[in-house]
C-alpha cells in the first residue's frame, strides 16, 4: 500500500536518501481511482527500494503548488538525490510505471 504522504511530511521523506514515486489524486477524480491501485501495487512490489506514496491534493495543496500540477492524477519520479527526473500526467498503464520505476533503480 502506498503511503500517504502530506505537505508536512514531504521533506522528511524525500530526506531518506531513496527514489521516490508520488502520485498526485482526489477522492472525486475518477481516473485517479483508476490509476491509484497501480500505485499500491507498484508500493509492494518495491518495498524497500522506492518510496511509493499519495498525496490527496484537496487536502494538501502547498506540495502541488510547489510542482505545478494542474491536472490530476500526475505521478511524479525523484532519483535518490531528490530530483524530479520525469513527470507521468492522465491515466498511465502499469508497464509504463513499472518501467520508469526500474528507471529510478538503474
């Protein structure tokens, strides 16, 4: 399961050194739920070696802001360093996310 992460517990997460995967969703966005069970699996599948969470950008908005999502779902991919390195915006398949998963990994 993906975590959920919030605009205070941001910098802590991206601090722990690791890739990072958040995807950006609402409750009420329906392509989100579309999108947000790949997530948890992508979240079991690299437990350990990529942070994998969800921010919910009705409840949180300063991270959203920071990162100029628009529109949702937006799943965004850090390198260990905290660098954005690519940005997925819509509905994506689980291929193109497992794919830019082991991106992060290479």
């Amino acid at each position: 399961m993906a975590m959920q992460i919030t605009d205070a517990s941001y910098d802590a997460i991206m601090g722990e050194g690791k890739p990072v995967i958040i995807d950006f969703w609402a409750t009420w966005c329906g392509p989100c739920q579309m999108v947000g069970p790949m997530i948890d699996e992508l979240a079991s599948e690299y437990e350990g070696r990529i942070i994998v969470g969800k921010i919910d950008v009705d409840a949180n908005q300063d991270i959203p802001i920071r990162y100029g999502i628009r529109n949702i779902p937006t799943i965004l991919f850090f390198n260990a360093k905290g660098e954005m390195v690519k940005k997925l915006v819509g509905v994506q398949n689980k291929a193109d996310l497992k794919k830019e998963a082991e991106n992060l990994l290479a």
